[in-house]
C-alpha cells in the first residue's frame, strides 16, 4: 500500500476551546452544525471524498456530537445543548479522501471562525506505508514499515 | 466471551447500527463491552457511545488489525478482567481487515473467545459511488462477512438497492445474507445477533 492509493485519506484534528459568552444552546448548536456541514461542503467543493466529518461539541456537562457523511453537507446530529453556552470545547475529526491537507485545514478554519477559539489545536494524523497495513493512520510509524511478518 | 466485529467503510454507519444492536445483543442480561478504534488521535464515536453508561475502550491513533493489535490484545484481557463481558463488539477503522483482527486474538494465552463474527455494514447511498476506490478493504471485509447490512436502505429507491445487492455480489463474490436495515431507526437490526448465531 503507498499513500498513493486512492482509499488512503488525509486526516485533520482540530480542537478549539472558547467562550460563547451565555449564548442561548439553540443558536450554539446550530453554529456548531453549520460550521460542520461548511467543511463537508467545503471539502466535497474542493475535489474530496468526504470519509466522515465528525465533532463532539461540550459545554458544562452537555455535549452535542455532529456528523457528515456525504458530499450534500447534510449533518446528523446527536444530543443536545439545553443550557446557555459559554465554556466550550470542540473536536473535529475529518477524515476525506483526495484533498491536501492545508485545504482541508483552511476550510475548516473558514468554517469554525465564527467561534473564535481562544485557543485552537490542529493535527495532521499520518498514514503508514506498510504493504500489509490497511489502516492510514500509523502516526508514530509515519513511512516506516511497522509489520515485518 | 463471544466477539463481533462491525467492520464497514468510513461514514457507512457502524456506530449507528452499534448502538442498534446493543439491545438484542444484551438479551436476557448479558454483558456487552465495546471496543472503538478510530482514525485520528482523538476519540469522537467512543464519546457518543459513553453517554449511554456503556463498557467502552477506545483505542484511538492506529488500528487494531495491524499496529495496535497488541493493544486490542491487551484491552480485551483487561476487559475480560475487569467486566467479563459475554460479548465484545469491536469497531474497526473503515478500512480494517476483520480477518487480521479474529486472527490476531486467535489462542492468545489469557483470553477465552468464544464464537467470533463479522458484521459488514454497507452504505446504500453511496456504495456504488466509492465501491471502486474502496475496492480491496472491501473485498477484505466481504471475504469474512457473517452477514451483510445495507444501512440508510432509505436514502435511495428500491431498484438502486437491487443495484447495490447485486454489486455486492458480483464484485465480490459475497453468498453469504444481506439485510436491508436504518442505523438511524434500529429498522431490520434487531434480528441480527440471532441471525449469526449470538
């Protein structure tokens, strides 16, 4: 397997954290899904293959989680916020096929500016080049072989 | 203690038929513990599946089929310990091989596994889409498929599900049963465990 191959995705972590000033949960959750559903589209419009856009959004003890699947930005979404929002904390896994990461990266950072994160974390996961591996996301062996047998 | 492993593609669904099986699968009081391996150095499904009080382990930044296959060894044993589920429901990454993952926990001393089975959940909407780029960890997961589950069977008309069947078919020479069901709704899920035999 070489990153080449067309199910190998490029994968984006981001984690912010903020304050939403009391905003009422109806608006932050529907921030939150629009922010989601802006990356999918976002990704989708630049030539990715969306493998999953997910994130978990948390505030006091609440948590909203969003999920995209498909090109279209629809987004489901799972729990909800019941209190006014203002600590929050968000983390978005993005896994999409044939994209560039700073694409990627910049998309999402369009999509959740509206948060304006007092502080903002972002990874790029690595993949593994073994031939035996099917997994893309062996970040500690990045371009090594892991397996032998 | 029995395993199911519920392989399938990136956004096919599993964490949702997951949560749908856990029903049937914890029948007349048993114990199910989840095992969720994700893409990326953060957990988001295990997160999901905790706000339902469930056994979950996540092993997150690898996959259990190949670099962290010590680890899943090592969860199970630690479950096995702590909570003796009589089911472990694995969640693989989309493109795990189930085969490395029954292989691997195969006679590993400390472990008793019972039956182990695979569950492959398709997604109708777009199966037909990414068959071709996902074509080899498919074929992977179709080779080992207990059962088969077309999810989201309402995202596209009945033809176009006939289309998907007989792909899935064709392309990869699965015989074994396909199941129509809606991860969102638990319809066609609940019947599965006894289906494959747990």
């Amino acid at each position: 397997m070489t990153r080449d191959e067309p199910f190998i995705p490029t994968v984006l972590v981001m984690e912010l954290s903020g304050d939403l000033e009391g905003r009422p949960p109806e608006e932050a959750v529907s921030m939150f899904s629009a922010a989601v559903s802006e990356t999918a589209l976002g990704c989708a419009g630049a030539g990715g293959t969306i493998g999953h856009i997910k994130a978990n959004m948390r505030s006091s003890e609440e948590m909203v989680s969003a999920s995209s699947t498909t090109e279209d930005g629809n987004v489901r979404l799972r729990f909800s916020l019941e209190s006014p929002v203002r600590g929050y904390t968000i983390v978005l896994n993005a896994i999409v096929y044939r994209i560039e990461y700073r694409d990627m990266k910049s998309i999402a950072e369009k999509a959740f500016s509206g948060f304006r994160a007092e502080t903002s974390v972002w990874h790029k996961e690595g993949i593994c080049n073994d031939p035996k591996c099917s997994d893309p996301d062996c970040q500690r062996h990045h371009g090594k072989t892991v397996r032998s047998d | 203690m029995d395993i199911l492993v519920v392989a399938g593609m990136l956004g096919a669904g599993k964490t949702s038929v997951i949560i749908q099986l856990l029903e049937p699968l914890s029948a007349g009081g048993r114990k199910v513990a989840i095992i969720e391996n994700e893409i990326g150095s953060v957990g988001i499904d295990g997160e999901v599946l905790n706000k339902g009080g469930l056994q979950i382990r996540e092993l997150a930044g690898g996959c259990v089929c190949c670099t962290l296959k010590t680890g899943m060894i090592d969860t199970l044993k630690a479950l096995q310990a702590e909570v003796n589920p009589d089911i472990v429901v694995i969640e693989p990454t989309g493109i795990a091989d189930p085969e490395y993952i029954l292989l691997s926990v195969d006679g590993v001393m400390g472990l008793t596994v019972g039956t182990s089975k695979v569950v492959v959940v398709i997604d109708a909407e777009r199966f037909l889409k990414l068959k071709t780029m996902f074509e080899r960890p498919l074929k992977n997961q179709m080779e080992t498929a207990d059962i088969v589950l077309i999810n989201k069977v309402d995202t596209i008309p009945l033809q176009d599900l006939r289309s998907v069947e007989d792909s899935i078919r064709s392309t990869f020479k699965y015989k074994g049963k396909i199941v129509h069901v809606r991860g969102d709704t638990g319809d066609g899920i609940s019947s599965v465990p006894k289906e494959i035999g747990l």
